[in-house]
C-alpha cells in the first residue's frame, strides 16, 4: 500500500486538504476515518461486514473510477482487511 494517509474502514485517501475526514461526537476531525464512514463519533453503517465493505468499493470503483473488475477487487481485497476496522 502506498503511504497516503487513508480510511481505516474503506481504504479511501483522507487528508485536511480533500476535507474528508470524519467527525467526532463534538464535531472535531476524526482523522482516521472518512466522512462517509464515521460521522458525529460512530460508523455510519455500524453493521458493515468485511465482506460487504469489499463488495462495495469494488461496486464504486467500477462505476465511478473506471476500474476493471478484476483490479477493482484484487485492490479491495488487498487493502480492506488489513486496515484497523476489519483487523
């Protein structure tokens, strides 16, 4: 994996200059998540399996980002389950 700064649940690159970070409780950043992960102190989907956190980014890679299939889901696999949500 490269050494952007990324979502430990969804893998996606978060930075104060994108201003996706999460937020906490308070309203403060969250910088270990992003903001359509973790929002007001909590996931926003709180039952998100593994597998389904996969099946999603490789669904939004595919129809957003131009990604194959296949690279869409070796990416996903690769990356998801080792970040510190999944772990």
């Amino acid at each position: 994996m490269d050494d952007k700064e990324r979502c430990q649940s969804c893998g996606m690159p978060v930075s104060a200059e994108f201003g996706n970070y999460g937020t906490q409780a308070d309203g403060s950043p969250e910088t270990g998540f992003c903001q359509f992960c973790f929002q007001d102190g909590g996931f926003t989907n709180p039952d998100q399996t593994l597998d389904g956190m996969v099946q999603s980014s490789i669904d939004f890679m595919t129809a957003n980002l131009g990604f194959t299939r296949e690279k869409a889901s070796e990416m996903s696999n690769d990356v998801i389950p080792r970040l510190k949500r999944w772990k």
